[in-house]
C-alpha cells in the first residue's frame, strides 16, 4: 500500500464540477493499494499517518501530528501511484489490486482514521476527480508500507 502525504492549508477535490470533499489545515492523502495489500498494510499506514509529526510547533520545529492539530484528512485512492514505469513508455498498473478489493481497502482506511479520531472527507472511487490543494511548506512525503525509504 502506497501513500503520498501532503501537508495542506487546504484542499480539495471536484467531481462533475461538484465539490465532493475539502478540508482546512491538515494531510492531502492520495491512496494506492497493491495485489498483495492486507490489514497489516493498512493498520502500519493508518498509525503512520495519524502519528507522523510533520506540522510545525510554537518553536517552528516539526514535532506535530495531525491528532495534535486537530486537522483533517482528505482522502483520495489513486492506482496510478502502482504505475510500474521502468519499461517502455506506457505505464504498467498490474501491481494495482482489482477495484472491487481496493475499494474495500480505501473504505477501511478511511474507517480507521475516523476512528483514531481525524476529520475525513474523501474523492469518489474510480471517478474522475479534480484535486486542488495548497501545499504548506511545501512538505510531501511518501509512505510504502512495504518497503523502507
């Protein structure tokens, strides 16, 4: 299971011209799950997220997490962050898991961070989105929940 964080002012995302979801301060959170993705993948990045000290303290120092600030997430699923990319010029997406299963990942893992106690809105599955977003720093980081960066 994938993950690109970036910590925002705000954000949001649109579908059909539609505001679906959009959050003050807080984590901008594109979701990619693998074939191979279970619970433990998601529970690992569910406590990263939520426990990770990225936002600034009194002192200006990172030492904040989302809990700490009371912000919130925007949670979008993004299959193309499996893109495999090393051969030829067309994305490869066979590493991504089938929709019906990444559906019910992204589900739970916006379940979990509601109940670790986040403010969640989130895109629309398989839609075509929109994201617009302000990113604070800028900081973006990359979790994997299988391999160590």
């Amino acid at each position: 299971m994938r993950a690109v964080l970036q910590r925002v002012s705000e954000a949001r995302v649109d579908v059909a011209g539609e505001t679906v979801g959009a959050i003050g301060e807080g984590l901008m959170v594109l979701l990619g799950v693998a074939q191979q993705d279970a619970r433990s993948d998601l529970d690992y990045l569910v406590d990263k997220i939520v426990n990770l000290r990225i936002f600034e303290d009194d002192e200006g120092k990172m030492n904040r997490s989302v809990l700490d600030i009371q912000g919130a997430v925007l949670a979008v699923s993004q299959f193309t962050l499996l893109a495999d990319c090393r051969k030829g010029r067309r994305p490869g997406f066979s590493a991504a898991a089938p929709p019906d299963e990444a559906n019910r990942l992204y589900q739970e893992f916006v379940a979990q961070l509601r109940q670790r106690g986040v403010q969640v809105e989130t895109g629309v599955f398989q839609a075509d989105m929109q994201v617009r977003l302000v990113n604070n720093g800028p900081v973006t980081l990359m979790l994997d929940s299988r391999k160590e960066f």
